[in-house]
C-alpha cells in the first residue's frame, strides 16, 4: 500500500528560524502528498542532552513519526539511539536524517555530505581545491570534511575549538582517504594558512544570529579565496559580507541546506524531489524573509 501522509520534524536547538519546514511541505505537495513537518526545539542542559534525546526518538517512533531531520548539537548525540546507520552516516559518523521503518527501526542517515558536494560543484565548478581551511569538526564539519576531500581537496586543514575533536576528525579521514590529506591545527595556524588558501569554509555556528561575528579575523581574508558558509541564516553572514567586499568568491549555505533536503526528502517518502524547484521555492522564501526584515 502506498504511503500517502507523512509526519516529520527537525530536532535541534535554536531552529526557530529554520526553512526545513516549508522545504519539505512545498516539495509534498507538488507531488500530491500530505505532509506535516514540526519544529522540535529540545535545548536541555549539555549534560542531559543525550537522554533526552533518546527518550525523543522513542516518543516519535511510538506516536508514528515517519522521519526525523536531526541538527545541531544533537547529529553525534543521536547515533546510540539508533538500529542502524547508513555507509554514509557510518563513514561521517554523524547523523541528520533519521527514517523510522517496520522492519530495520531507527535508520540513521546522512545526506550533508552530498549536500555539500553538490551546492559546491553547482556553484563553484572552477574553485582550486588544492589547499583548504575548515572551521569547525562538529557533525557538520565531518561532512563537509568528506566532502571535501570527495571534491579533491590536497590539503585540509581543520580548526575547532575542541582541538580533541579536530585531531579526531582529521585521523578519521587520512583513514578514509588513504593519504595525509588532513590535518588538525590552531586557530592562530589556521589564520596563518589563509594567506596561501585557495578556500575557506566555515562549518562552525560562528556567524549565525546566535553568534552573528567573524570566525577568523578580517585580515585573514583576501581576493584569491573563496569562501564557502555552511550557515543561511542570515544567508549572508558576517564572513560572508566580509569577503564579499574583499573581493572573494562566496557560497552561502542555502545550497547545501536545499540539496540535503531533497536527498532527505527522497528518504522519507521514496519520491525524486525536484530539486531544481527546491532550490527556486529556498529563493523565493529567503526573499519574502529579507523583504519583511
């Protein structure tokens, strides 16, 4: 029997702003589907974080949620509280799609990867990739970090506040890759890498309306880096603006977030989304936003 009604929701903290919503109901619609999608704001304490979570996916799986999309801080949170993973999910070690099914249960899934490859192809198809700054070894930085060693970056190298977990990132993929391709260093060696970059991306929430700031100093910045910001809100972050008006390339996250979402879609309900009228609906949305702000 076809499913034709799904119920779905984002889980993270300070999502309030999120597009996801109207993303995935535009995208039913269009293919004659019902679908209710909710915002699930759960900010416990970090050190409840991950029990409340656990007790959130059960409660979803038990009143019938289809799937869940999963955000920060909860993307590494939630893998103990799953059936399953997908090579995706497993290989990243992070989730933000989770798909709640009969026989397999609480399928982990991870769609930023390809999110991300394919905003970046889209949109940046000439970008040197020899040498790259990542901000940031969260459960988007993994992503990215994949990514970017997908899209033939040389040499990363990543920065976090939590040098633990950029070490940890940049072992995990010189695994993957096969080759010292990664490498963890200091925010103040980051900078230093800037000057000889070809790009920069900001996986980190600096920048966000929570942290509206730049992520490295100003004069790190200059006209022969691109520079790509994993954040869309604002769509056009502090790093962004700066480097725009220094003469860099630029990428905001509305991409990524579309592309992820149409993959996630695809999960959900076992449609092809269109992803082109995804990308023109994150237009049009982001539009009306900055018209009303």
């Amino acid at each position: 029997m076809t499913q034709n009604s799904y119920l779905l929701a984002l889980v993270g903290t300070g999502i309030e702003q999120s597009l996801s919503p109207e993303l995935h109901e535009r995208e039913a619609r269009r293919h004659g589907l019902r679908c209710l999608y909710r915002l699930q704001d759960l900010n416990p304490p970090p050190d409840e974080a991950g029990d409340r979570l656990g007790e959130h996916i059960g409660h979803a799986r038990l009143v019938g949620f289809s799937g869940l999309n999963i955000t920060h801080p909860y993307k590494q949170l939630v893998i103990p509280h799953l059936d399953q993973l997908s090579p995706a999910a497993t290989r990243v070690g992070a989730v933000n799609t989770v798909v709640f099914t009969r026989d397999a249960g609480a399928v982990g899934h991870n769609t930023d990867i390809a999110g991300f490859a394919a905003a970046f192809t889209r949109n940046m198809p000439d970008a040197r990739t020899e040498s790259v700054v990542q901000l940031g070894a969260g459960g988007a930085g993994a992503a990215v970090g994949n990514a970017l060693l997908d899209l033939g970056v040389r040499h990363l190298v990543i920065t976090d506040p939590n040098r633990d977990r950029a070490h940890t990132l940049a072992k995990a993929l010189n695994e993957q890759a096969g080759a010292e391709r990664a490498r963890a260093c200091t925010a103040a060696e980051a900078d230093e890498q800037l000057s000889h970059a070809d790009g920069l991306v900001n996986a980190s929430p600096v920048g966000t309306e929570h942290h509206l700031q730049l992520p490295v100093p100003a004069r790190s910045l200059h006209p022969g880096l691109w520079v790509a910001d994993v954040n869309y809100h604002p769509l056009w972050t502090p790093l962004l603006h700066t480097a725009h008006a220094l003469g860099c390339t630029v990428l905001h996250g509305g991409g990524m977030l579309v592309h992820q979402a149409a993959d996630a879609f695809r999960l959900f309900t076992g449609r092809d989304p269109s992803t082109s009228h995804m990308l023109a609906d994150f237009a049009e949305i982001t539009a009306d936003v900055q018209a009303h702000t």
